[in-house]
C-alpha cells in the first residue's frame, strides 16, 4: 500500500508545520507533566500499551489509513538484546506477519513504535510512511501518551529538517519548546548511546540499508527522512 502525498514543499511550509507540532507538543506536555523543565514519564508496560492502540487506527479521518488489524498480532521480541545491539526498535516478521517491538525500550518512542509496527502490517512497507500512519494514528489515539508520543515524534524529524533549512528558526523553536519535552529526547538518546557505532550496528545497518533498495525502496536508509513531506503535505 502506497500513500500519494505530494513530496515537495518550501521552508515556509515547513516552518508552519513545525509551529503546529511545537504548539501541540507544548500542550500535551503541560496537561500530562505540570512542571515544564521534567520529561513526561511513559510508565505502563508494552503489554498494555498494545492492547489499547488499535484504537488510533479507528479514528484516522483520512479513509485510505483506516484498517483493522488482527488481534494479538504484536508482541515483545525474544530477540531484544541482538535486536539492540544491532540498533532496531523492532521489525515485521515476514513469515508470520507478527510485528516484533524492542522490549527494553521504555520511553516516548513505544506508543509511536508499537503504531510503527502496526502500520507495516496493514501493508505501508515504505519506513517514511509506516512513520506517517503511526504519527496520524497517535495523534488521532484517545490516550494522551499516544498523543504525546507521536506528537514529539513528528516533531522532531520536523526540527531536524529546520535546523538544515533554516538554523535561526530551529533555534527559536527550539527555544519555545517545554525543556522536558528535550529531556524526553534525551531518554531515548541516553538507551541507544552504549550501542552507538558498535560494529554489529555497522554490519546490519549496512545489510538493511540494501533490503530497503531491494524493496521499492531506492534511497535505502534516507527513506525514513522522507516522513517530513508527508507530514508537511498529508
């Protein structure tokens, strides 16, 4: 399943994106973290967290994202400390159809994970859009974390696509941001620094970079970063 989002867009449109999910992220922050400089804390278990995310999928407004998903079809891998070590989060199982998700991560990042997963299992196997459908059904989640999750999840490949376009705006943005939204930052990039660089990392990142261009995927790796036209013009 393909989405046809146009690609192109100007900075000015990313700029008024940007100040959308800075705005939104500003808000779910303070309505689940009353004091602005702590991060948000993300406390249930993966286990609850997929029963309650289909959910997101029910409430997309756009009818081409609206899909059912069969029941307990995600679960935690049993291969977490290779899948780490190799700098996944989780992956589709290609036999099975199973989604697998990194059972040590335990942050911002799982709701819009376990969404990720999901996503490629309603058929959106580019990485670009699997980000985008777990990011519109976060922020279409009755729960408040999924909200937040996909809200700062979005934001920042937004922010990281300002800070090459346009480095004074990112820094006002950046400056305008709840601090803890960055601590919440900070978290996932605090779990993945003791597997940074390792040479398992070196090898697989290599290997999947090549599945990806052997599946409709050309760009390889450079697909993920894609999710910023489709959130600018979806």
């Amino acid at each position: 399943m393909t989405l046809n989002i146009e690609r192109e867009y100007t900075v000015d449109q990313l700029k008024k994106t940007v100040a959308i999910y800075a705005d939104f992220s500003n808000e779910l922050h303070e309505s689940l973290q009353p004091v602005d400089s702590l991060p948000v804390a993300f406390n249930r278990s993966q286990k609850e967290l997929f029963k309650i995310a289909p959910s997101g999928f029910e409430k997309l407004p756009q009818p081409q994202l609206k899909q059912k998903l069969r029941p307990n079809s995600i679960k935690k891998s049993l291969l977490t400390m290779p899948l780490t070590h190799m700098g996944y989060s989780g992956y589709l199982n290609p036999i099975t159809g199973e989604a697998q998700t990194n059972a040590w991560i335990n942050c911002y990042k799982t709701p819009v994970l376990i969404l990720h997963e999901m996503s490629h299992q309603l058929g959106f196997a580019k990485e670009n859009e699997a980000n985008y459908v777990a990011i519109q059904a976060g922020l279409n989640h009755e729960d408040l974390h999924f909200q937040y999750s996909a809200s700062i999840f979005g934001l920042k490949y937004l922010l990281n696509d300002l800070y090459t376009k346009d480095p004074e705006a990112f820094e006002e943005i950046k400056a305008y941001l709840r601090p803890g939204i960055l601590k919440n930052y900070q978290e996932l990039r605090d779990f993945w620094a003791p597997y940074d660089d390792n040479v398992i990392e070196q090898v697989s990142q290599a290997t999947y970079n090549q599945y990806l261009k052997a599946n409709n995927q050309p760009d390889g790796m450079k697909t993920y970063s894609y999710v910023v036209s489709l959130l600018v013009n979806g």
